[in-house]
C-alpha cells in the first residue's frame, strides 16, 4: 500500500534487495516526452554501489530496462515500466540477521507489522529500493526540464561536523559531480572524504545533510491546506531511507528570526514572475505554492546503521544477545543520496506542475 | 484538490476566514466511537484566537455543531460534519491587502495560481482554515485513545531563542496546559510570555518549535517506502501554516553523531512491544514503522508574517509601494499551534492505525 | 470512505436522512467560474420530494447554502461546501424500522456493516443523500458548458413494461421538463404517468429505465485500462440508489449483433472531431475514450423497496415477523432519478476532462 | 494515471501487446499468504490465445514470473510483481493500421488523446493487457479463499442469440471447463462452439453475455454512496475491453417487475449469516453492502472490433478509405473473457474486504 507516489505523474516501486528485481511502474507521464535509457542509466550510476571508494563495494552494474511505454524514443502516455535485475548477492552475509535484530535497522518493525520478513539485505527496507525513485526521478526530470524548464541541483551540505559553503542560486551539477562526495565546495569536499574514509577504518558510520535547489519552478504550483509544496517535498524526503529531518527555506534557522529579519521583500519582475522578492528565506514557497524564486531545501540523514561494532541487541525470540555488522555497507550514505534526494524533489514538483495543469490549463 | 488527508480516516476541510463557516467532514470514523461535542469543543478552545493576551485579540466563539454521522453519541462510520460559523469580521482592516502583496503571505501565489483570491482575513490561507484540522482531530484522538491506548502531548520547546527543557517520555497535558505560552518548562515559559509581549509592542512577531510526543503507539503502523511514518508525519506537520521543518529522533542534530552513538541497543521487554530500546534516537521509528517508543516530533514554525511595520511590496499590478500590517494578528503562533500539530499527529497515527488493521487484522 | 467521488474534481458528501443537514464539499473546482445559486436550486428543486403528484409527499423545501469557495458569484478555486437543511422529520413513521428489517432495504445490511445505524428515514442509505450529488453536478454542469461546451440531458426511457422512444442526439431539457414524469414522448408519458397513479394506488411500486445524451464532448477523455470512460460512467450510475444495471451505446442489446453490423464506420469530420461514424453503438466511447460522438448511456432502476403490502421479513435479533411499509414514499423513483443520472455522468466526465488537461494542457 | 485499481489491495499493469514485457504490480497484499506461481499460470492459461480452436490462433506462453513480494512461497506484505514476456510478435500483420483507423476499435481514440499510438498490436488497447488483471487476480481469490472462504465462479451465458441456463448458487468451475466455450450448460454450449465457428469462416464476430457468482461472502463488504459494492464491481467489468455493461441481481429484467414481486423476504438464518433472503433478486447486494447472499453479475461484451471484411474508415490524416482486418483475432471473446471477470470479482472483493476489516477490525 505505500509504494505509490504522486497523485497525476505516479510511481509504483517494486523489489526487495536480494530478490529477482528492482523496479518502477511510471503511470501519468505525458505523451511525447524523449525517454533517453542513457539519461536514466546516467542517474542510476549516480546512486549505485562501488562506484567510488567511500560508498559500499558490493557491485551492482544497476542496468535499466524499460519494458513498456516508449515507442521510437517517445512516451506513450501509457505506463513505463523500468527494471533493473539484481545481482551482486552475497546472501550469506545476512546469515546473523535471520536470527538477531540488527539496531535502528528496520529487522525488527518489519517482523512486527508483517509477521515475516526478506532478510537478505533487508529486502524492500534496503536502499536499494530507492533504485525505482531514482530511474523515475530521470523521467520527471526530464518532463520538467522540457516542458516548463525546471532545473534541479543537489549537493551534499554536511558531513558530520563538516559544513561546505554552497549557493542554491548558482550551484551546478558539474560542480557536485566534480568529486566523489558530491560537495561543490571544494575544500571542504576534500575534509570530508578524508572524515569518511577514517570513519570507515574504524567501523563505524556517520550521517549529514543534503540541499537541493530547484531553479526555474513558475509561480502557482502547490496545493493550499494538506497539499502544500512544502508538505509535499517534506514527505517525498522523509521517505528516503535514514532521513530524519527536512526543512524548507530558512526552516529551523529561520525560528532565531524576528517577522522583520524574515520576511521576504517584494519587488516587480518580469513575467512569467512578475513579482519578485530581494531574499528569499521562504526558500520559493509561500502559502504552501511556489512564487518562482528558487526552492530551497535540506534534508537530515542519520548516521548508518549498520557498523562494525558489537552492538546489544536481541534475538528473534527476544532473548538478549549481541550482533556486530558484517557485509559491505556504506560508511556514509550523503554521496549516494544526493540523486535520491533530486529524483524525489523532480517527483513531487512535477506531479504538483500538473496538478495545476489540470486546474487552469497552464 | 488539496484538503483531505489521510486513506483511511479521511478528513475533508473547507472553508475562507472571511466566508459563512469552516468546517470538516471526517469519512472513516470507526463506528460506535463515543463522539462528545465538549472534547471537541475543547481542543477548539485551545486553538481559538483570543485566548490569552498573548495570541491574536480577534473574537471568536469557535462553536462547534455536528450535522451528521453520530446518533445518541455514538459514531455511525459515515461521514461526520463538523461546522463552525465565521463570526467577528472586520474586512475593512484588510482594504490594503485587496490591492498590495503582503510580503512573506499567501497573497501573492493565491493570485498566481488561481487569478482570484479571498481577500479578507486571507481566505483559505488563514490559520483559520485549521479549525478543521483541530475539531477531526479531536475525533482521532479518542480513537486512538480507545482503540488502542495512544496519548498524544505536545509542547511549545522553542521561543525565538529561548529553548525549554521537556522530556517526551513524562510531559503531561496537564503541564502543558498550565501556562498560556504551552511550555511545560515553567521558568522558561514566563520567559516566552515576556519575550511575546515585547515583540508585539514593537509592532514585530517571532517563531519558535513546538514538540509533540505519541505515547502507547503498537510496534508495526507505518508502511514501507514513500507512505513511512516519518514521511506522513512529516507532511501532516508542514501542511501547518507557518511550519519549515520537522524532524523525528534525533533530526538535524542526529548528524552530528557517529552510528555507534545514535543506534538504538534492544534489549527484551513484554507484549505488545517483546523489544525496546536503551535510547530512542530513532524516535520511535524504525524504517518507516513504529517500533513501540514513544514517537518523538519537532515542528519549526517561522515568525508570524503580518508585522505592524512598513515594508517594501508590489501592487496587484505589479508596481512598488510599502505596506503596513494592520488588524489582530498573533505576534507568536506557538500557543496556538501546539494543538494543531497533536491534532494532525492524531490523524497521521490513526490512518496508520487503521492500515495496519486492514493488513493484519489486528 | 466510500463519500469521495472523482480524482480531481473531488466531491464528498455527508449527511442522513433525518439528521442536521445533507450537503457536499466539492474540491478542485476550477477557478473564476460562476457559481450561480439560482442554477444550482434549479437542480434541485428537480430532485426534491414534493415536487408532484406522482412522488413521495414528503415536504422539504431544499434550499441550498454556499458556506465556501465563492467570492463575488466566482469559484475561488478552494473547496465549495453547500450545505441544505433537514425539514420535515416524521421519526415515527420509522418506529417500526428500529425493530424490524424492511426487506430489500438497507437496514440489515447496516447493521451487519457498522453495528449502529440512523434509523430514521434509513439514514445514509435514504435518497436523500442525493442532494449532495445534484448541487455538486450543477456545478459540474456549468464547468463542462463553460469550459468546452458539454450539454447533458436525462430522461425516463421505460417505466415498468412502457418503453419511450427517444433519440439521444437531439433530445432537449425542455421536452424532457414538459411533464412530471421527465419522459419526452409525450404519449408514452401519459401512459408512464397513469401506471404510476395504479400502482400507488395499489400500494405496490414499479421501476424502470433512464437514460442520458452527453453532447459536445472532446475526443481523448477517459484513460486507458481502469479508468475506461464507461467504467467510470458506470460505476457513477450504479452508485445511485436502486440502480442495479448500467449500459453504454449498444449494451446488452448489442450482443444480438455481428461485428459487420455493430462496427461503426467512420468518415472525416471538422476539427475537433477529424474522424466522425456512420453509426453510434459505440455510444461515444471506443477503448474507454470518448470519440467525439455523443455519450449514451442507461441505467435500469429497480422498483422501490417499500411498499404498502405485508411482507415476511425478521427483527433486528433475527426472529420471523412481518412488516408493513408507512411513512411517504416514491411509488416510482425515476421523474426523480434523472436530475441525479445527470448529476453522476457530469461529475465523471468534468474529472475527466480535468485529467485529460493535465496530461495535455488542453 | 488508469492503470491503477483497488485501495487497500493495490494492482498497477503495465505493458503494451508487442512490447518487452506485460505485467503487474500488486500493492497491499495480506504477508504470509500462499502464493503458488501454478495458481496464477493456470488463471493465465484459461486466458492465453490459442488455448483452443475457437480463440485466436496467435501462440504465445504466457509464462508468469515473480520479481519481487514472495519468499519461501508466502507473501511479504511488500509489493508482487509479476511479469509476462511478449513472444509471437508479427508486427506485419498490423502496417495497415499504421495508416488508418480500424472501427470501433481504439486506434482513434488514442490518437486523439496522446498524439501518439503503439500501433502493433493495439498497444496498450489490446486484450493483451488483461494479462496483468488475471495474475493479480488469482491472488486475489488465493486471499478470498483463505481468509474468508469465498468462491467465484464465472461461466458464459449467452453467445450471439443463443442463451444457456445456469444457476448461479449452484455452478462449478468444473462445469465452465467442461467445455472450450466455457458454458456449463452443454447443449447450448455445443450450438455456441458451432456459431462461433461459422461467424469465424464467414470473416465476421460475435459477442455475448458473462455471468458471474461469488458465493461465501460476509454480510458487510462495501461502502455507502460512491464505492458502493454494485458500484466499484460495475467499474471493474466495465473496464474490461469490449465490455458494454453490467448488471447485478435481477438488473435490467427487473424493472419489468413490481416492488412486491421484486422484494427478498427474510427469513432467519445462521452466524455468520443470520438474515437469510427467500429470493435473491438483489444479488447478493443491499444499499450497495453485501448481504451474504451469492452475488450474481452479468456482463454484456460487444462484438470483436476486428472482422475479415472491407469497412469504410478513414486515414490517420482524415481521408476517406476503407479497411479489411488481418492478423490472428478472436471471433469472439466470450471464452477468453470468464477468467477475466472472475479477476475483476475477486479483485474488487478482496479491495472491500480488507477495507471492511480496517474499519471493523474483522
């Protein structure tokens, strides 16, 4: 029931981590779009496993199929359904995990809701689910790039204690793509990798925030009441696994702020934004609507859970015991997020740009 | 398109500031819940403008009436409308607001969306809209209550930059209730109290956190991937007016720590919940799915956007001018907001609530 | 649950029988629309008992309330509730109700379902739950004329055994309002009139058949798979009270024919019809997408549940007895159900039409 | 955005007739249900072409695989996703279609609402997509059965002019497979398999009616108003291609009769069931909730679009032309159509039954 997203532009994910797939079913998106494989493969490689030294080893060449919905290169309007074929299964590293709780992994609630579980890799509780999210994200991108010229930018923020300078304005995807942490700001990129590579060595993990700009949203997409953009965006984040926190503009900051420091100045623009404001600390959302200013997100990722530590835990029969991890895991998740984080932004923007579609015509 | 919430326990609001009423109407009320008009009328009253000298001086009753779904008190399962009538209007305070943009309002994208907007009291966009919220989820409340023992406190935990102390586990409603500002904190509280009045009489306005604790929640409600617990929480909390971030456990703050100081260690306890945990970082969420602790939320709510100070804007039609705030406004919307936020917590948990039955029977 | 109608001109209704009020919240209309009260009164006053000689003499007076969404006589694009008072409540006539089920009513299913029911005037399962439908139709009306022109007619076609001849492509509202019987031939509406009276007189009841012309309908409504126009169409139509059978075009009837005889030919038209048919079995729709052709459709209503006679039935603790009707009553539903087939076919086909211009931006 | 159907039990299809691959993915299924991958092929084999010398001759497997949502056999609770591979692909057969319209089918349609069409084949249009429907509902009845014990059978009852005589309380499934035409009533059955022949040599179609009955269902299923149990199946058979409509219980034969001749008596009965109908005019369903009586459906399916005959159509640039149909296609589907409809019976009760359970706790 809560593999669904989006209400006009859906996506219904499929697969556990060590099963015979990994997918995604895109039902609503419009006809006549390009679907290129090589955009989708190219944001697939932006999250997969093994692809530089700090994220996991396990190896997945994560090769997109698209089984439906595209014919000659375009769109059907009908559902695209994308897979991917597991490979890289190491399923005796789980072995442990069929009879302990792993802590603040998702063994235990799994087993309390369903009364059975895929233990092998921590079946649709694993990251490897957000591989549908992220080959539909492609998809998104692209309807909002073409059809409304939308641009969506995100970039690791924070690394533990490390925070990088970065500025949603101007920020580009060649810049976060310029080292393997995905930290535009160079030196402070630099302080990271080597944070976790030492955390690595002593088998622990840690987390950090990641920020996403979308650049070029037209006034009006947002829904008032339960749908606001910022409710929206807040959930599609949440979502991902080990996010804890989310905020919008100037979010939890913002609460040090009097209404006078806060509020965000008009002044006439241009159409189609024909307001503008000199700050922006409602980070492009006012009212729950976009106002064509560029918004300005920032999501929390917890450190990962799985360390290299024993740890106290219980059994599956509630007997006390300890667990220490083992397989190949990510020290740190902030890398490998930062195109999760965009494909759920361009999710949530995109099904909101045609809601309002649908409302007025635009 | 955008106001109802939830699948299952679904409420549908409506209604301007400015308009006949606002109301809601639950659909998917268990049947045979006792439904009192007073417990509703009480979580009414603790929203309700002109409740203490620190909120908004706007006068309304906020009387709630019940035109269908219960019977002798008891729930029928069928839709539950709720009505309260829109009573002190002044519209003459928002003559200005008819022909300038306020900064950091709804004014602005209203009109970008939709070509027309309520102008008095802010129509839709006013925190008025939440008397809705607020009466269903006084019904939700009980039905967690009922059903299943959850108990719901929130709490003001962040004036400005005045910080309380409140542990999640122990906070009552009595403490909460026992000051106007809603912080269990008491010295910090009257400090809240001071700063409030402060910043209204320099014509400003602030922001602040508001916590929110679930108690007695069953181990298993949640569903995986995008409809998490964090994710509908997440979005329940930033549909609020004013609200720019929400975190659960640890949130932001968790990323300054490594995995093995934020996992939660197991160890054995009784049914319904055979494991707890030593700490509750996760805040009472494990992969989406509640793991039986209390289930800890913080909302930031930005300083309040009408100010009685002059400030650059446009004009409907896109030319510069000042604007200054005038009419009732709440200088700090912490007091009020702390029953909004357990209200929509309410909803969120007992739509899971409710899922989680349908999967399993239980 | 079940109170919600359409994706994204969204209606939910509440209200029983014999309770406060009836009303509907209607969500995701489009914006500056007219929203004239007299238009939607009109509709109505179609619906209303009382209305003639040959329905219930129940006396209500039905007049609507606009409590949101509307400024100036336009849609602000926010929900519109509309809410219509409960009148004239005989509760005793009901008495025998509370013990007794009245077979083929609702009543034992109610309390198989739900474990309470609203006794009087059977609560939700009453016709009077209609009201909520029509108002909201109104509404739908004037969008799909305003908008893109659709032109919507409902007429009995087959009262008992006495079938109307009627054509769907140039039958008019004011042939149909012509008499109390809402048949447009004229002859056959005196007969349908006279066989009323008979059976009233008998204590007995009958049913029969309306059917409907949408006109002016695009080509490219409805979506493929699930949500065929005719599945949506249907499914409207079987949601109304006593309908127990819906056809689309040719219908039934049309498996007496051969493909060679049932295809319809097409040969060029004007834009926005390029392509016209010979034929209309298809009744508009061809793969769940409208052709441009008018929508025909029928729905078969079944003979009212009470009647004046003595009937086996058993108690509400499941004991044989027998049971008389009383209370005011339809001998026949149908002069009333055509203002409610109306209503359904323009709720479904304005949330199609909106779905259809988000996809495309037409 | 219409490949979705169900709330609670969740199925998404996807898959054009000469794509990569049909399927579908099943959301919300129960965890620790059976699930045997012989149970679904031998659904899917009662609905594959070439079964019989009757279907169309086009040879294709129809082998299911399970991707995801299944360990050691038993459900997780995680989506189910099931894929069958397109093999007998002679795209030559349809270079005609290219260029012009066929009648009656959805060529047009399709054209007119995306701009774009998969020609071979008819796409998404074609039966072919009903693959995804079967497989998930052989789950579905796998649910229905364990949980609740309820039993669907669907059989064939009228082909062309020729009707057979079943009793829905009575019929089995191996009575339907007694026979290629899948009508328990043998004689008829064999004069139907001779029609069906001769309307294949004369180059022409032929349609007919589906009846259903699902027996063993709780007194309680379905929801008041809009999801009404009439309600949501019509929409489910309607949605079938070629299916025209629908009727439940005495349907459109009932308007010919009067409310005292078409009333069910009750009489008392036993737990679960403790009010009993003498009659089951209604079939099966009062006020839209089930009574625990047998629900009887009919279906009426149109005459195959594609014959062997020149017909007047037009170019896809609107000239006037004619068409004469090649390719392997079905004189009628009727046989091919009961698993069908036992999919969609099943899927839209097992939807309410667990909807029912979230409310009821049962």
């Amino acid at each position: 029931m809560g593999s669904t997203f989006g209400h006009l532009f859906r996506i219904h994910t499929f697969g556990e981590s060590h099963g015979g797939a990994v997918g995604v079913v895109v039902d609503g998106c419009p006809p006549r779009i390009p679907v290129v494989v090589e955009d989708i493969q190219r944001e697939l490689d932006r999250r997969k496993p093994g692809q530089s030294a700090i994220v996991t080893q396990r190896k997945e060449s994560d090769t997109v199929r698209i089984l439906s919905g595209v014919e000659n290169g375009l769109s059907l309007g009908t559902p695209i359904a994308m897979l991917v074929a597991n490979e890289d299964q190491r399923s005796r590293d789980y072995d442990a995990m069929r009879e302990k709780y792993r802590p603040s992994h998702a063994d235990y609630t799994y087993d309390a809701k369903y009364g059975i579980r895929a233990v092998a890799g921590g079946g649709r509780a694993s990251a490897r689910e957000t591989v549908g999210r992220v080959a539909a994200g492609a998809l998104a991108k692209r309807v909002l790039g073409d059809l409304w010229g939308v641009e969506i930018v995100g970039y690791v923020l924070k690394v533990h204690d490390l925070w990088a300078e970065v500025d949603p304005e101007t920020v580009t995807l060649e810049q976060v793509e310029s080292n393997i942490v995905r930290c535009p700001d160079g030196p402070v990129a630099e302080a990271m990798i080597a944070r976790i590579e030492e955390v690595r060595k002593a088998g622990d993990s840690i987390g950090g925030i990641v920020g996403c700009a979308a650049r070029g949203c037209l006034p009006g997409w947002g829904e008032p009441v339960f749908d606001k953009l910022e409710a929206d965006l807040g959930k599609a984040l949440l979502s991902l696994p080990a996010c804890k926190g989310v905020e919008i503009g100037s979010g939890f900051g913002g609460t040090d702020l009097t209404g006078s420091q806060h509020n965000d100045a008009f002044f006439p623009g241009d159409q189609p934004r024909p307001a503008r404001t000199r700050t922006n600390l409602s980070g492009g959302i006012q009212g729950g609507i976009s106002n064509g200013e560029t918004i300005v997100l920032r999501a929390a990722f917890k450190p990962t859970a799985t360390i290299m530590r024993e740890q106290e835990t219980v059994t599956t029969r509630f007997e006390p015991t300890t667990i220490q991890g083992r397989g190949r895991h990510d020290p740190c998740v902030l890398p490998r997020a930062v195109p999760m984080v965009e494909a759920m932004v361009a999710l949530t923007l995109v099904d909101h740009a045609l809601r309002h579609r649908a409302l007025t015509g635009r």
